[in-house]
C-alpha cells in the first residue's frame, strides 16, 4: 500500500542517514588527515572519474527526460549551468575546479583524465549509466537528489575539514570542495520535491526505495575500492597503485 508522497519523501531522508557516504572510514581518514598524500591522490583519481570528469551530461539527461513541471525543469537547467559553467556560484566549471586541486596535488589534466577507475568505481558509472538511461525517470530524479547529491554538502564538510587543516591545501585548490557545500543542498532538495510530486503508487514507492538503496550501496562500494586498493593494498590492485606510484615519482612525491 501506498504512502503518502510527504512520509515517503521523508522515509528516503531516513534510508539515506543508515547507509550516508560521510560515515565511511575513508571520509574518516580523510578528515583526520590519516591518509598519506599519495593515498589522498587515488582517492583524488577515483572520484574524478565519478563527478567531475562526466558531469554535468548526466544532469543533462535528467532534464531531458524530465516531465512537463517548469520548478523541476528550471532546478535542473540551473544545476546544469551551475556543474558547466559555476555561473550560478560565480566560480567556474565544476570540472575546472577539481583540475585546480588536481593541480595541488601534482596531478595534470591528462593524468586525470587517463587514470583507469577501479572495478568498485566503474560499478557505480555502470549502474548510474543504467539508472539515468533505462530507469524510469523518477528513480533517477531519485537517487539523484538523494542519494548523491544529496548526501554532498555533508560529506564534503569533513573532506574540507582534512584537506585545510591536516594537508593544508590552498583555498584555491579546494573550491570544488567548497562549493559544493554552498550548492548541493539545494541542488539536492529537488529530489523530495520530485517524490511528492510523481512517487505516489505503491510500485513506483517501492521502485524509487530500491534505486535510492542501491545507489547507496553501489556508492559506499566506491569508497571500499578505494580503501582496498590505497590503504590496504590489496594484491588483487597492483596495476592501480602502480600507475599512480609512477605519477607521484613524475611529481617528485615519495610514493607509498
């Protein structure tokens, strides 16, 4: 049996807060400062591949697929804008902002752009690429707003925490960081909007429930490859750490 649109909006809030990308031990360690500075860069490379390297083209796909409701479209083509441009914070492109801490950390566009993601990595496109192309639209909208975006602004808390006080990053190298504290939580709003609007039957309830969770997983999963393949060293992802060893030796870093 259906919910209401209202409790089941605010039931998302809840699923979300069990499983929040902020609470994984990397974010942790991050924020501590626990993680040796070429750790730090495969985390960097890794979450270039997710955000910043293919955005804002899947907001764009949100957009288009969009039901006719000018609020939601008007959200979106401003989020679109925001991620291409930094119009609307008055910065710049979302991706030219993580080249600027790339930068930072030694690392060159073309390195960015060439880093191969780990297979938890390549899980999450994989399964946004599904969601956002073959998934009804709401349970992109979905997922999106909640279990992305909308865990952004809180997670990126702690990240700029560590990287100002543990690895003492320029201002100007964490702006992607900090911008996304100052713009996610709108950005990410839309997605309870979405759901009072258009998540009213029992299928489409339990529908939206099981791509928000997944998507929570398939994130958390993110953040263990990256764990398993840096911090713990897995055998299992030599090449990975390997590749990034001989970046950091190019940048004159001491590699793990």
């Amino acid at each position: 049996m259906a919910i209401s649109a209202r409790s089941f909006a605010e039931e998302l809030y809840r699923v979300v807060a069990a499983r929040h990308s902020k609470d994984h031990p990397i974010i942790g360690m991050i924020e501590r400062g626990e993680l040796s500075r070429d750790q730090l860069l495969g985390f960097a490379v890794q979450f270039y591949q997710l955000f910043p390297k293919i955005f804002p083209k899947p907001i764009a796909a949100l957009y288009a697929r969009c039901p006719d409701d000018p609020d939601i479209e008007r959200h979106l083509l401003e989020n679109l804008i925001e991620e291409g441009s930094g119009q609307v914070s008055g910065s710049a492109s979302h991706r030219d902002l993580f080249l600027e801490f790339g930068k930072t950390m030694g690392l060159s566009p073309e390195d960015l752009d060439a880093a191969e993601p780990l297979p938890e990595t390549a899980a999450l496109l994989n399964w946004r690429e599904i969601l956002f192309s073959q998934r009804p639209w709401i349970e992109a909208m979905a997922a999106q707003g909640y279990a992305l975006e909308g865990t952004a602004a809180e997670r990126m808390k702690r990240i700029v925490r560590g990287l100002r006080d543990r690895y003492e990053i320029p201002a100007e190298g964490m702006r992607y960081w900090t911008v996304h504290i100052e713009v996610e939580d709108e950005h990410g709003s839309v997605g309870a909007t979405a759901i009072e609007k258009f998540a009213h039957t029992e299928e489409t309830q339990a529908a939206v429930r099981e791509a928000v969770q997944r998507t929570l997983d398939v994130f958390w999963l993110f953040f263990d490859g990256v764990q398993r393949c840096y911090v713990d060293e897995d055998p299992t992802y030599a090449r990975w750490r390997e590749w990034l060893r001989a970046k950091a030796a190019v940048a004159g870093r001491v590699s793990v």
